[in-house]
C-alpha cells in the first residue's frame, strides 16, 4: 500500500535510481513505467546541467502514465520569514509572508492567519490576482520566554499541504553580560541601565563585572554578550579570543574611555575585528568639541518598538529624543562592511554595527560617563543600552526553517545544561522528537573544518524530516532548540508538462522520441501497453476488408455473368 510522502524528490533522482536497476538486470526487454501528475516543476531540464545524462540502452522503453488529468487551483506561501531581530515578551514580532495564487481565477478577501504556541495570533485578508503573488507583514506577540514555535495559515483547498507554513523564535529567558571596565565607576551607567530592566516581562539579565587586570583570565564564551567600558589596552591573546567569540555568535560591545590607548586598539583589537580604525579623541572637557546627534537610523532594529509610529504606518520624527551635548568622542571612518546607526554632527560614527563570523560588535564613540558627554543621563540611553544588549546576544538557539527530506548538521550550544534540566544526567543524549513524536537519538558529531576548540558549539547530524512541522531537539529532560521543517516550495506549483517539455526531459535521459510512450490510464492501461509492445491487432480490419473485397469480387462476377447472357 501506498502512502503519501512530504518528501519532495524530482522525476531525474526515479530514473536514475532506474537506471541502476536495468543495469542489474538480465531480460532483454527493458522497460521503464513512469506514473506521474507531471508536473512541470518535477522535470529536470537540459539548461539546469551541462552535459546531458544519457543513462540508458537505446532499446529501453519509456511509458508514461498520467494521473490526474484536471487541473487543480492551489493557494500557498511562497516565502515566510521572521523579520524583527530583537524578541521580547509581550512585544510584537513582525512576521514577512508571501502568498502566491497558482490558478487562473482572482482571489478576494483570502485569509492568512498566524499561529503562535498553538493560539491564533493575528490574521489578515489579502487579494490575489490569476498566477500573481502578494506580499505582506503580519505580527505575533509571544505572552512567555524560552523557544517558541508557530505556523501561518490559508484558508483549505484542493492541496492542503502546503497550506502551513512553520517558523520558530527565542524569546531569551536569561542574558548574560560580561561587564569589562578598570573599575566599577566607568560602568554604573550602564549596569543601572541593564538592572533596572531585568526581570521585567520574566527576561533576566544576570551581569558579572570583569575587572580589567583578571580580563586576561576571563573566559568569554561563557557570557552571550562582551561590553568593554574604557579598556587601557588589548593583550594579542585577549584580542585573538575576543575575535573567536564573536565569530561563534556571541556578541561584542565597546565603549571608549579616557585611558585607551589609540594605537593598540587599531593594532591589536580592530584590526582582528576586521573594524576601520580610530583617528583620534576629538575634544575634551576644557575644549568641547560641541557635537550632537546628526541623523539616526530608525530603521535599525535597535529603534524598533521605542517610539511610536504615525497612524498610517510612517516614519517616526527624528526628533522624538532629544540628542546629548557632546564634549568629547572618538573620531573614526566607517567602511562597506560596516552599518552607521548613529551619526555625529563631524560626519564620524557615533554608533555603528559590524559583523563577524556568527557574531555582531557594537562601537559607540561616545564614552558612558558624564566626563564625554550627558548621554547617559538622556532618556534614550537605557533602552537603547538594553536594546543593544539584546541585539547583539546570540542567536544560535533560532535555526533557520529546513525543507522536508533535507539532511542537515545543525549546531547548538553546549555546557550550559544544569542537572535539574537534564533530569539529573549531564551525559544524557541528544534526541530529535519529530511533529508525530517519534524519538531518534543524534550521535554528537564535529566536522572537519568546524571543531570548536572552547567547546561552546557542537553539531548534530539531523537525517531527512520525513514530516513538515516543528521538531524539538532534546537533552535528557531539557529543551536545547527547535526546527521547523516545510513543504518544499516548487511543489506547489501544479501545471503540468505538455508534450514537447516531456520528450525534452526524456531525451535528456536517453530517450529518444520513438521510445517515449503515454499510456492511457484505467482499464485501458494494459492494452495501450500491449499495443506499444506488439503494435495494433490487424486480423480484425484485414477480415472485414477480405468481406468487402469477397463482396466486390461477387458483385463484379454477377455483373460480369449478366453481360455474357444478355
């Protein structure tokens, strides 16, 4: 018996796996019986490859068996992505969805609805033109911390598998800051900042100061985020683990002080960083530089949810906080590689972002102390400090949604389980639970070319999804991740093949015209193939033209017999 797989595999991986076959096989006759809707999606043409593949004898026969033979309208996602990089409790999360309407007649008022943990979160209605897509954002708001899983919905049709789409987010339970300075002075700002945030809506930030002198011992990986306040100087060995951290997906902050030393972070910490150097400190206490905020990229994730946006969906003001009076800043260039999310009045980066590896570095310019400037005691300097905390954290716990049938080496996070999470067994295995809760155990695996020496990373080798859904990757009683698997996109697509792109794909295989056969379906089935084989019956026509001819050769005989007695 026969049973419906989500595993999408095209017509080209049949024959081939054919081919093999016939290769093993001793009969004379070789035929191949290809039952198929055939979709044109599921052809493999001769422009995707640059040699053709001819894999078999010249005898071998190809008969084609179309099933299905209306044509059937369908609806699906074409895309579905989680915009916001910033997640938090109770804060809207912005999903971007594609619809598309493979059929030829209009869609009004369709339905496209979001799921979050099981519950309906939002929905909305969207027209679609014959064969068009349409484009569109929706939001989710999580109501608890940890992973998270959901799904965004069409309304039924005749296919109802690709009417799902899954994706999963990580609203962070807990965030861990290294907090790196001389002395506590140069960072009470910012822990201010940071601790009157915590706990609230259940995240938790849990920050360790890192005095500068045992900075060198400090190991980093066990702090999602690294903010350095003032650092004298960089030692070649801090800089080198400082690049490794971020490159794994942590994140880094910097903020400079009075007591850095310009040549050794150009030469020793941003260069490493592959982040354009500094210039120089422009102004000072006794001679101002008298800088401001000059533009603000509110476009920047670090801005949303902050200000509110005008009635109709437009920008907010830039002048919704008020920019601090600066005496004092780092002068610097940005690059290509890098993003100016804050620009001072001198044209120089006040703010800027660049990534590295897994990883993302924030640099202010501006110290955090009120010798620089009155940034810290303006409104936006605590939820931005919180924000960027959040930004820059990692993001290793969210994988990217996979397609059904795909094998992947999904890496995760390791070291971090306590006993109470793992139900009491630290050296309990990995397991993947799939949508119908089959359970298999991943062995753990490190391949060539990623071993972590830190052991922060390591990677499960995940067989094919067999199912679309959300997969939960476990560790003893602890859930470490979670995966959404789909639908693969081009199976969507219902219009089949017509004749001439069906001899192309079989003449790409070897099969020239006269072996290409399409059988009639049914009952008609074996006499078409018969008739392939052996050609037509004839006996029956040549007995019924033997009867006319006998009928002529009378009728002429009497014809004849009539003239001679006449």
């Amino acid at each position: 018996e026969s049973t419906v797989s989500a595993v999408r595999r095209p017509l080209g991986d049949a024959l081939r796996e054919s081919a093999e076959l016939l290769e093993r096989s001793s009969n004379a006759n070789k035929e191949i019986y290809l039952i198929s809707d055939l979709q044109l999606t599921e052809l493999e043409h001769p422009s995707d490859n640059e040699n053709p593949k001819i894999l078999f004898p010249a005898q071998t026969h190809l008969y084609v068996v179309p099933i299905g033979s209306e044509a059937i309208p369908n609806t699906a996602f074409d895309s579905l992505s989680v915009i916001s990089t910033i997640i938090e409790k109770e804060k809207p999360v912005t999903l971007f969805v594609s619809v598309r309407n493979w059929s030829p007649t209009p869609l009004s008022n369709y339905v496209v609805s979001a799921f979050l943990n099981g519950k309906k979160s939002a929905q909305q209605s969207v027209d679609i033109g014959p064969w068009a897509g349409k484009s569109l954002e929706i939001t989710v708001t999580p109501r608890q911390t940890g992973l998270l899983s959901g799904y965004v919905e069409l309304e039924d049709d005749a296919i109802d598998a690709d009417n799902r789409r899954y994706f999963t987010i990580n609203v962070p339970a807990e965030t861990r800051i290294a907090l790196a300075a001389p002395s506590d002075d140069d960072t009470r700002f910012i822990r201010s900042a940071l601790e009157a945030r915590s706990g609230i809506d259940g995240s938790v930030i849990r920050i360790e100061s890192v005095p500068f002198q045992k900075l060198q011992y400090f190991d980093f990986n066990s702090a999602d985020v690294v903010i350095c306040v003032n650092i004298p100087s960089f030692s070649s060995d801090i800089s080198a683990r400082l690049k490794e951290h971020v490159s794994r997906g942590g994140g880094l902050i910097i903020f400079p002080g009075t007591k850095i030393d310009i040549v050794n972070y150009n030469n020793e910490l941003l260069s490493k960083l592959d982040v354009p150097g500094i210039e120089r400190i422009t102004g000072s206490r006794t001679d101002p530089a008298n800088l401001s905020f000059q533009s603000v990229d509110l476009d920047h994730p670090l801005f949303a949810n902050i200000f509110e946006k005008p009635a109709r969906g437009g920008k907010p003001d830039e002048t919704v906080f008020e920019s601090p009076g600066i005496n004092t800043a780092l002068a610097r260039k940005s690059d290509k590689k890098s993003r100016t999310i804050i620009q001072l009045s001198d044209g120089s980066p006040g703010l800027s972002e660049h990534d590295l590896g897994s990883g993302k570095i924030l640099f202010f310019s501006i110290s955090p102390l009120l010798d620089w400037s009155d940034f810290p005691i303006k409104g936006i300097f605590a939820p931005l400090i919180y924000r960027s905390v959040l930004y820059a954290s990692p993001q290793d716990a969210v994988n990217a949604p996979q397609i059904v049938g795909s094998e992947i080496m999904l890496p995760v996070s390791a070291g971090r389980e306590s006993d109470s999470e793992t139900g009491g067994d630290q050296n309990a295995p990995y397991k993947i639970i799939a949508p119908d809760s089959v359970e298999e155990i991943l062995p753990v695996s490190v391949p060539d070319g990623q071993k972590d020496k830190s052991g922060r990373h390591i990677f499960l080798p995940v067989r094919a999804l067999r199912l679309a859904g959300i997969y939960e990757i476990r560790k003893g009683g602890q859930l470490i991740t979670l995966l959404a698997a789909n639908t693969s996109l081009p199976e969507s697509d219902p219009r089949p093949a017509d004749e001439n792109e069906l001899l192309e794909f079989a003449a790409f295989f070897g099969f020239p015209a006269s072996n290409v056969h399409t059988a009639a379906g049914g009952g008609e089935l074996s006499a078409s193939i018969l008739q392939f084989r052996y050609g037509a019956e004839l006996w029956k026509y040549c007995a019924i033209i033997a009867v006319i001819l006998a009928l002529i050769e009378i009728a002429v005989a009497r014809d004849n017999k009539d003239r001679m007695t006449g």
